[in-house]
C-alpha cells in the first residue's frame, strides 16, 4: 500500500498572511460565502472563516486552491460528528 498517497490527500496548509491575506490548499468546494463568512469544505473538513470585507481572489479546485482577501477574524473546523448528535432525539431534548 502506498502511504504517500493518503497522506497527500489529507494535507491542507492555511497561510495567512498580516491577517488580509489568506490562502487555502487542500480545497474540494466552497459550500457558501458573502462578505462575513466563507464556509468551505476542505481535505480535512468543513473550515469556516469569518470576518469583515472578505473577497475571493482566486479559485482552483483542480488544484484545491482558494485565496481570501479581507479583514480575517477567525478560522475554525466545524464537528461534524456533534451537529450529527444535536440532530437525533436526545441532542434535541437536551439542547
């Protein structure tokens, strides 16, 4: 089995760059974005950024690439395991 190949498809970099400048390997699809926040689904996740003025610059999926210009607050991975719990009967009962 080759390891280098599962490795490469689990590697993802964020450099961001005087906190305006942010770029994004590892991309598969931007799943939303306005001006405060892109929520994008990566090789490692669902990434949310958030701030103020956000654009994107550029786009390649092909190469799982995404540059974000803007006033950059946060970045953080969704769980998605614990909106998976929020959503069954309990997860609601005891919201």
């Amino acid at each position: 089995m080759n390891y280098d190949v599962k490795n490469e498809m689990n590697k993802q970099e964020l450099k961001l760059k005087n906190r305006t400048n942010l770029e994004i390997t590892g991309v598969k699809k931007i799943e939303s974005l306005n001006s405060e926040e892109f929520i994008i689904n990566t090789t490692l996740g669902i990434l949310v950024v958030k701030g103020s003025n956000l654009e994107m610059q550029q786009l390649d999926i092909d190469k799982g690439l995404l540059w974000i210009n803007g006033n950059i607050d946060s970045m953080s991975y969704q769980n998605i395991e614990a909106k998976k719990q929020k959503n069954n009967f309990f997860g609601k009962v005891f919201k």
